[in-house]
C-alpha cells in the first residue's frame, strides 16, 4: 500500500506543475484589452480580446487599453505674446489605436503624452495676446491638437481633443482689464452719440431745404411749434421774428456806424 502511494506521488507532482504551467499561460483580455506578445524578447504579434494561451516562461504578455484616456494637464505658467503672466490648465481626450507601437516605440507613452500636452500647451499659448487666449479658445484648442496629433502618431496614439479650463489672471491684471473695457464702452459711447449727430443734422438739413421751398410751410412750422410751446397756466407768449429780419436791421446798424466823409476832408485821390 505504502509503495503504490509511492509510485503515484511522482505523477501527481508532475500533473500538479503541468496544471500550474498552464494556469501560468492563460491570459483573459477584455474586449476593450489587447495583449501585445514577445517571444524569447522578440514581438510576435497583437492578440485579443477572449482567451490567450501563452508558454510560460517563453512568452511574455503586456496588456494595452484602448479606451479613450482624460488626461488633466497640469496648471503651467505662460507668458502671452503682450508680457501678461497667466495660469492656463487643460484636458486631453487621447486613445491607444496602435498597440505594439504604444509599447516597443514608447517606455511611457501616458507619461510622455502629458509631458508633450505640457510643453506644447505653453509654447501654442504664449504666441498669443491675452484677448485671443480669453476669445479664440477654440482655435488654440484646434492648434494644441493638431499639434499633439502629429507628434503622437509615431507612438500610435490618437489625440481627439484638447479643451482649455482655466486662464487664471493675476488680481492686478483683472483691474486693468476691467478699466480698459469700462474706456472701451466710453469711447463706444461717444462714437454712437457722435454718429447720431451727425444723422440728426443730416435730416434737419433735408428739412431745411423742405421748408425752404415753399415759404407758407415755414410758417405753419412757426404755429405748430408755438402751440407746442403754449400750454396749460403758461403765460408765457413767444413770438417768431423771421431770420431775415435780423439780418436786415443788423444791416442798418451796421451802416449807421459808418459816418460820411467831412467836406473839409481832402477828396481821394
């Protein structure tokens, strides 16, 4: 009895390191899972998702999400193209679309992506004015991931897009902000009641020349503007002394001042 068991232990202990030996080579990936395979150190190929058997010992497996990464970069500090010191922070949408270039060409490639999405975030921005940073936000969003797109390709990864969050400005630069915009709408102001003016004199110009062509117009203008003038207890009468009048009066006095030569006075020569 004692020798049978003796006999069986050694086939027991070769079933028990042949079962571990395949415990150690199945691999389960995910549909969104993909393993990329080295034999003896060399890459033999992408494989998933479902059941992966590999030799152990031979055969090494790493494992690559496709799923699209939110990657938060960090708060850098940028100085605009007009010497304003900002903190800008931003989001990178980015995916794996080439597994074995994300790891053969590539030590890091989330790592490496957010170090670029740094330098690339304050080199873009810092070619810019303050007010295209605060205005044309979609259009450095574009630039960034274009940018980032190009650079990444060769590590198979695709950048779908990049949004800007924040654009922290100093307390002081908010003040001057606020007193550039509060000129800004005077001098708005100003143009806008210029312009007016300048259409006001423009109809009363064309109205001019209206009454001025027929001399009765004129004067039911005087009667309306008099019964607009008189009211309820105003006792107050205004009477309309044509223009013309004036300047005929002011004629005479002008000529009255002017005395006639002396008859002792020599005759001109």
């Amino acid at each position: 009895m004692i020798g049978d068991v003796a006999n069986f232990v050694p086939y027991l202990v070769l079933f028990l390191l042949v079962l571990a030996l395949l415990w150690a080579g199945i691999r389960v990936l995910r549909e969104y899972e993909r393993g990329v395979v080295f034999t003896l150190g060399r890459f033999s190929g992408v494989r998933g998702p479902g059941l992966i058997l590999l030799i152990p010992l031979v055969q090494q497996m790493q494992r690559v999400d496709l799923r699209t990464v939110v990657m938060d970069v960090p708060s850098q500090d940028v100085i605009s193209r007009d010497n304003v010191s900002v903190k800008v922070n931003a989001v990178v949408y980015f995916r794996v679309v080439d597994a074995d270039r994300s790891i053969i060409e590539v030590d890091d490639y989330m790592g490496a992506t957010s170090q670029l999405a740094q330098t690339t975030l304050r080199s873009v921005l810092g070619k810019h004015d303050l007010d295209e940073m605060l205005a044309e936000r979609d259009k450095l969003n574009r630039d960034i991931q274009e940018i980032l797109d190009t650079q990444t390709d060769a590590w198979g990864i695709k950048v779908g897009n990049v949004e800007i969050k924040h654009v922290d400005i100093d307390e002081s630069m908010v003040r001057a902000i606020a007193r550039q915009a509060e000129a800004e709408r005077n001098r708005r102001g100003r143009i806008i009641d210029a312009e007016g003016e300048l259409q006001a004199a423009e109809k009363l110009v064309q109205a001019a020349r209206t009454l001025s062509a027929v001399p009765e117009a004129m004067q039911l203008r005087y009667l309306s503007t008099l019964q607009g003038i008189a009211g309820e207890r105003n006792s107050t009468v205004v009477f309309p002394i044509p223009l013309e009048l004036l300047r005929g009066l002011g004629n005479l006095v002008r000529g009255a001042g002017q005395e006639p030569p002396g008859r002792d006075s020599p005759p001109p020569v």
